[in-house]
C-alpha cells in the first residue's frame, strides 16, 4: 500500500509526549482474542497507557454489525473482549476502556460527519472494495464505517491513533475531515497522526507468554491455568458487569461475583 504524503507516522518512543496529547482506538468484540493475532496490537495498548497522559480504548460493537450478528452472542462476545484487555494488562486507572454503542454521540457524529464525506471518497478506500466483493454486494453500513471510525477519532480530540498499515487511509479520511469541518466551522479538531511500532508491521506471531496477561481482572494470586479458563471464557462463576459513564467521560466500573 503507497501511503500518502500527508500522514505524518510517530513511532512510540522514551520520549515524553505533549502534554495535550490523546490517544484513541478500538476493537471489535470478536469474544476471547486469539492471542497469537492480537498479542502485538494489546502489547502496544499496555506501553501507550503508560506512556501518554490521555488514553482511550473502545470495544466498538457498532462496527462490528456491519455483519450479521446473534445479539445475544454479541453481548456475550462484548463481555468476553472486556474481560480479555483486562487480563492483557489494561488498566482502568490509567486508561478509559468503554462500550462504542454505550456513547450515542459516536452515531450523532458520524451522521455529521457523513454529511461532509462524498461518495466518491469513500469508494476509493481499498477496504471497501475488498469486502464489497467479497460479499457480492455490501451494505450501506459497511459503506460509511470508515466515517464512524472518524467519528470515533475526532469525537474526542484525539491526537495519536495506532493503526497497521492496512488502516491508514482510513486515518487519512479523518484527517480529512477534521480539516473539512475545521474550514467550515473554526478550529475544533486536531489532525491525529499515525502511531505505529515495530509490532505493527511484523507479520509472525509472537511466542505467547502468560506472564505478560496479568492483573486477572483484579482477582490477584491467579494460577496459570485460572489465567487460561478465564481468556477461553471456561470460569462460567466469574461474572463480569459493565457500566459506562458518559459524563465527564466514559468509563468503566467492575463488578465480580464468585
């Protein structure tokens, strides 16, 4: 993929980042993730929670049914991804973890947003071409997700966003329309730039360490083989309760039940 000359790439580094600085993204609620897939991107998760003074993580279940969906498996599968970046080391004390859908304003936005996106532009976003063929014809959600995904960045001011190499016009896209809006409108929207690491674009699969999935959703003591029942979804007596906040910002609290 050629990137274009517009999108400046930051490599997370010793370096103390800007003080206004904020870091979003998000993932979708897939259920337990298979660590050998998702160990490099929740690796970089845990070092920018540490290093930035703003960071928000989302489960964005809204993207997730521009494919069809069992609404109760969903529900479960938004639980099961919340438990899992819990265990991998996302601390809700030094990053804000929340439900995409729990927000509405994401939605309000993106219908704004989508408002100042032509059609043209969205059709020449190698993704979509990609999975509209796969699926003979896609939907007008699948058309417009990378709007939301705008939205998701912009909604907060957000001004570093990780992606991998196959996201980065989408993260152009935002871009653009942060400085659409901002012509239109006045200054309100930074332009984020691109985080990206070494893990990013290596394509092995990085050897799983279970030493490295820790805090165990605050249940301390864990034995490795509560820390594998627990990620493969096999502790039915450990319920996990999710409740957002939208006011300041949304956040998550925790509720375990043996």
């Amino acid at each position: 993929m050629a990137f274009l000359s517009n999108t400046e790439f930051v490599f997370p580094s010793s370096q103390e980042p800007p003080l206004n600085a904020r870091v979003f993204s998000g993932i979708q609620p897939t259920g337990v993730p298979h660590l050998g897939n998702y160990l490099g991107a929740l690796e970089n998760w845990v070092v920018l929670q540490n290093q930035y003074p703003s960071v928000l993580y989302s489960i964005v279940d809204l993207h997730s049914i521009t494919q069809p969906q069992d609404p109760d498996k969903l529900r479960n599968n938004i639980l099961d991804m919340a438990a899992s970046l819990l265990a991998c080391g996302i601390n809700p004390e030094k990053a804000i973890l929340f439900q995409q859908s729990q927000v509405s304003e994401h939605a309000e936005f993106c219908w704004i947003l989508g408002c100042l996106t032509s059609m043209p532009r969205l059709r020449h976003l190698p993704q979509w071409k990609m999975k509209s063929k796969q699926k003979n014809e896609g939907s007008v959600g699948l058309y417009i997700y990378p709007v939301l995904q705008a939205a998701d960045i912009l909604l907060y001011k957000s001004t570093h966003v990780p992606v991998g190499e196959d996201q980065v016009q989408h993260l152009e896209l935002a871009q653009d329309l942060a400085r659409i809006f901002n012509l239109h409108y006045g200054e309100l929207f930074p332009e984020a730039r691109a985080l990206l690491s070494k893990s990013n674009t290596n394509t092995h699969t990085p050897h799983i360490s279970f030493t490295q999935c820790k805090g165990l959703l605050g249940v301390t003591g864990g034995s490795k083989l509560e820390v594998a029942q627990i990620l493969t979804g096999r502790l039915p007596s450990l319920r996990l309760k999710i409740k957002t906040k939208l006011k300041p910002e949304p956040s998550i609290s925790l509720h375990i039940s043996e």
